[in-house]
C-alpha cells in the first residue's frame, strides 16, 4: 500500500490512498460497490463512541445514518474496506485536558481492536486539529500512522503520524478534483484552520470521561 511504499523509500508520487471518515452508511452503500467494481480498497476512520450511539456528531441537527458494528466487522473481514481509529466521541483534541485527550486516543484503537479483533494502526485526528501534544499521544499509543487535514504530497521520509491528505468534497466538480488531484489544491485555503476549529467545537466546554477504562 501507500505507506508501505513511503516506509520502503520507494517514489509514491503516483498513488492515490482512498480514505472516509466517520462511519456513514452511504460508505457502504454508495462507496463500495464503487470501490469493488474498479478493485480498490480504502480505509475508513470510526468514532467508536459515535457508532455505540453513546456519543453523537454536535455539528449535524440531523444525523446521518452510520454503519453498526455488525456491518463494520463484516465489511471490515470482506477486505475492501479496512477500519481504523478516529477517537471516541469526535471531539477538538486540542480543548481537552492531557487525560481526556489521551483517552480518546487509546481508547478508540482498544474498542476497535476488541470488535475487529485485529491490530488497529491507523489513526485520524478528528478535523485534522492536532498539536505536538496530541501527535506524542497517538505515538505513545502505538499507532503506526496518523493522518491529518494538511494538503500536499507525503514523501518517503516524511512524519508518518502527520501524513497529509486532499479533502474531495460533494460540490466538487470534476475539474475541482482534477486539480486536487494534480496538487492544484496543496496550499492551504486561509482561514481554513480556523473554519475547521469553530466547526468541530472551538468554545465549547467538553467533559473529560471520569476514568481511562470507561466507555469500552
């Protein structure tokens, strides 16, 4: 895969690595048949706590519909689509105390590991707000790789706790994604940060959960 290549130093420009986040079940029903027609596979980033249903997305009135857990192991034993962490409740992990983010962090990758009952690797940090404090959580929680919000290139050499992606978004059209694609798109928007900190919940206070092992 993608990051077999950057660990092995082998040149990447070319390839692509397919992500979604959150756990919709439109993923299942729209992106797969998608994905298993033209043979690529894809990772799917879950708030564990979101797919329980004891925590819910804050910024949707309206929920989507998700994916269960019966359903995610299914498809994750299928092997088109591979599950990986994206913390429990969804929160900015920068408005949180060491304790509460720290948690969120380890614990997505224990509840995941125990559904799937395989090594969980991957990680995503929610809305791509991460710091140096949260990157040394996710290290010390045994992740292999992390991903973020950051446009450009992953080059052989590079963080593999940081790595960047390219949002593609439903308004886009085709020439939108063609130039993400070609890199059109790898500065960041200004502001873009700060859209994305107000959004997923810069202000609000957040609960830290009472205990490390709570919510398994």
């Amino acid at each position: 895969g993608a990051v077999e290549r950057l660990e092995g130093g082998i040149p990447a420009q070319d390839v692509v690595a397919l992500n979604f986040d959150d756990g919709f079940r439109d993923v299942g029903e729209n992106a797969l048949p998608v994905l298993e027609h033209l043979g690529f596979k894809a990772t799917v980033f879950l708030p564990t706590g979101v797919i329980d249903g004891t925590a819910r997305f804050a910024w949707y009135e309206d929920q989507p519909s998700l994916l269960s857990w019966e359903e995610v192991v299914e498809l994750d034993r299928a092997g088109t689509l591979r599950f990986e962490a994206h913390t429990v409740t969804h929160p900015n992990l920068l408005l949180l105390d060491d304790e509460a983010s720290r948690w969120e962090i380890a614990q997505s990758k224990l509840a995941l590991e125990e559904r799937l009952g395989r090594t969980v690797e991957a990680f995503c940090y929610p809305a791509g707000l991460f710091g140096e404090r949260e990157r040394g959580f996710v290290e010390g929680a045994g992740y292999r790789v992390a991903v973020t919000c950051e446009p450009g290139v992953n080059r052989a050499g590079g963080d593999p706790l940081t790595l960047r992606r390219r949002q593609i978004d439903p308004r886009d059209r085709r020439l939108d994604f063609r130039a993400k694609v070609g890199g059109g798109h790898d500065t960041p928007l200004p502001l873009r940060g700060l859209y994305r900190r107000v959004r997923y919940g810069e202000g609000r206070q957040l609960q830290a959960p009472t205990a490390l092992g709570a919510g398994r």
